[in-house]
C-alpha cells in the first residue's frame, strides 16, 4: 500500500513526489526489486518475500522519492516491536547530488517515528557521504571507529528496553530481525563468553544484518535449523539459542549456539529447556573467554569440555582459547 507523505524541489528544479510502500505490495515489486537490483542473493530472496507475502510479524516500509512515477531514490526500514534496520539506501546514478536522498531521509525518520519505531540500526562505511547524512538525521557509531550506526529516540530508549523482565521462549521469527540486530549492537560485557554467536557470525559487538536474511533462506531451504527466541514482556528479543547442523564438522553432529543479554542471563536455561535435543549424534557448542552463564547452561543441560583450542579468539584484544563443549554420542565406527 502506498502512502504520499509530500512534495519536494530538487537542486534541479524538478518536483519529486515521496511516499511509503508498506509490503507486502507486488504492485511497487515490479519497480523497486529491479531499482535494487545489485544487492546479494539474500537480500533478493528477502525482497521477493516481503512484497509478495506478509513476513510474521515483520513490518518492511519501503520509502521512495519518485519523478513522474518513476523510481529516484529510496530507504526501507524493516522491524517489529520498536526495534528496526534501516537499509537498501540508493539513489539513481543519474540523480545524484540533486538532494533527493538528503530530503526524502528527515520525512522517512518522521513517518518511521510516527509508526512507532523507537530504535534504528543500519551498516555503512565509516565517515563515508552516507555515514554523514545518517549522522545528520540523528544516528550516532556505536563504538567510534565503525560505519554500524544506531538511532534511539530517546536517550533512554535501550535502559527500558532492555530493562530486565519476565521472558518467554518461542520460535525465532522475522520479526525478531530488527530487534536482534538492536541486542548484537550493545556493547560487549567485562568477562562476556565470545563468540556471540557461530550461527549469526557475530564476534563481538557486531552486526545480523546479512547473517540473519542467510540462516531463515537455509530454513526455507530446508536445512533442519531450529531457531528459538527469547522475548521479554517489555517486546525485546533478549536471546536466542540455534540448534543446526555442524558446519565446522561437515554437518556431522549438531551446533549449539546460544546467547542471552547480560540481564536475562539466568534465563538461558529456559532456552535450553525448549531445543529438540537429537536422539542420536552429538551436540557440540564453541565458547572462549572467563566461564560464565553460557558455560553453567550448556553443563546444566549435559555438555562437557572435551577440547581447548590455544590462543584461538581475540577476546578483548588478547589471544583467548577456544573451548570445545560436547553432549551425546561422539561418532563410532
Ligand atoms: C549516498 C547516496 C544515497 C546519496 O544520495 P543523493 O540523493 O545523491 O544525496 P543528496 O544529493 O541528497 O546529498 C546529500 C548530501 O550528501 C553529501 N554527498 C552525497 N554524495 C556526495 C558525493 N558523491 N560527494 C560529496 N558529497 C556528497 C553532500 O553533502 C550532499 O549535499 P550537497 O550536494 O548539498 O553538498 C547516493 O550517492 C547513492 O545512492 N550512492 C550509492 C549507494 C550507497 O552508497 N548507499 C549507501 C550505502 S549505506
């Protein structure tokens, strides 16, 4: 559905008309999916989703300035419950340094506001053109030195979401997208067990951006993954734990991935409690840095430390070694 949100002159004189195309809407697909048309694989799979069908409880806006009809510049932001990504930004080669972006930007925030977004995350190169106009509507890097930028609507934004609460386990879905990308950008804790997560490729304070659009194409390619989420009264996604295949075993024997916010961390068990443990094969799970809730969950729920990998992670900035944790049958002949 397609909502005008104004009218306004380019440096050019020409008028370009903005609007919202809220998915799913294939009427604007047959415009917008070829505007974007050099994104990767997943985001592409996304995309044919998104206009066709609705997403869970994904809600996908696609913000565009138009010149006669046709497609000039563009924004989407995709989340759910508050938390977003704000992503896809482009404007036609030929239209460039006309202002379309740097107008069409304040009226997405306004109306992104007005839906009830509170938080936004988006991935850029540091201190590039873009960086500068995202820095310009209000994002800030969250460390510094990086182009990953978020957006909060009020200072306090992150301390209520995030404040602790009661919680419950449930299937990952994709509205869980913009508010995992919200919790894989807070900080990394003194004494935090690292990685964040093998399944998401999140080291440390880091991005799912990409990573997440890659783990739900595979579930719907019908890789037996099972994604659980970990969702606080207050609608934050606090932790996840995915049970897959081992890919660093060649998919012989299961991975345990499991992460919970530093608040919520004696929760981890109920995320255990929930994963349909295999019947035959073992369940293997990667961690480094101190001992912490991570290690008590998995040994609670029968995982054992079978390995250690010397100096095998930076951890904080210093070589850390990687602990191999295993439950179940290791392979016989
Ligand atoms: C970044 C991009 C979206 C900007 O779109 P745009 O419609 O040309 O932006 P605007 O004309 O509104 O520019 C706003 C301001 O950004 C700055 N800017 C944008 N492009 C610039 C460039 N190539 N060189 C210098 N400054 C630039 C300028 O300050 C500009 O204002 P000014 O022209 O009055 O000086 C566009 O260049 C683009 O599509 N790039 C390729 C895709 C991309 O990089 N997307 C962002 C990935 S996160």
């Amino acid at each position: 559905m397609y909502t005008h949100l104004g009218s306004v002159t380019l440096k050019t004189g020409e008028q370009m008309e903005l609007g919202v195309v809220r998915c799913p809407d294939p009427s604007w697909a047959r415009q917008i999916k070829p505007f974007l048309s050099h994104k990767g694989r997943e985001t592409k799979d996304f995309f044919d989703a998104a206009f066709e069908r609705p997403m869970d409880g994904l809600e996908t806006r696609f913000y565009v300035g138009t010149i006669g009809g046709l497609l000039v510049t563009n924004v989407m932001v995709a989340g759910a419950r508050g938390a977003g990504i704000l992503g896809h930004v482009y404007t036609a080669p030929e239209h460039r340094r006309k202002g379309a972006y740097g107008q069409l930007m304040p009226v997405q925030m306004a109306d992104t506001q007005r839906a009830g977004f509170r938080a936004l995350t988006l991935g850029t190169g540091f201190e590039t053109h873009a960086y500068r106009i995202y820095h310009g509507n209000g994002f800030r890097s969250i460390d510094g030195t990086s182009g990953r930028m978020k957006w909060l609507a009020q200072p306090d934004v992150e301390a209520r979401y995030f404040r602790s609460g009661a919680t419950s386990v449930r299937p990952a879905r994709w509205d869980d997208w913009g508010p995992l990308n919200l919790l894989t950008y807070q900080p990394v804790q003194a004494g935090e067990e690292l990685p964040r997560s093998w399944s998401f490729r999140v080291k440390g304070q880091g991005s799912l951006e990409g990573t997440f659009q890659a783990l739900q194409r595979d579930i719907m390619r019908q890789t037996p993954i099972t994604p659980l989420a970990l969702e606080s009264e207050h609608g934050a996604t606090v932790g996840w734990a995915v049970l897959q295949p081992d890919n660093v075993a060649f998919g012989e024997g299961w991975l345990l991935d499991l992460y919970v916010h530093p608040g919520c961390a004696g929760d981890a068990g109920k995320l255990l409690d929930a994963v349909p443990w295999p019947d035959q094969g073992r369940v293997a799970a990667y961690t480094a840095g101190p001992e912490g809730y991570r290690t008590a969950a998995l040994r609670d729920f029968g995982f054992r430390p079978i390995a250690e990998l010397p100096d095998w992670l930076q951890v904080s900035g210093k070589p850390a070694p990687l602990r191999v944790l295993a439950r179940g049958q290791m392979l016989r002949d």
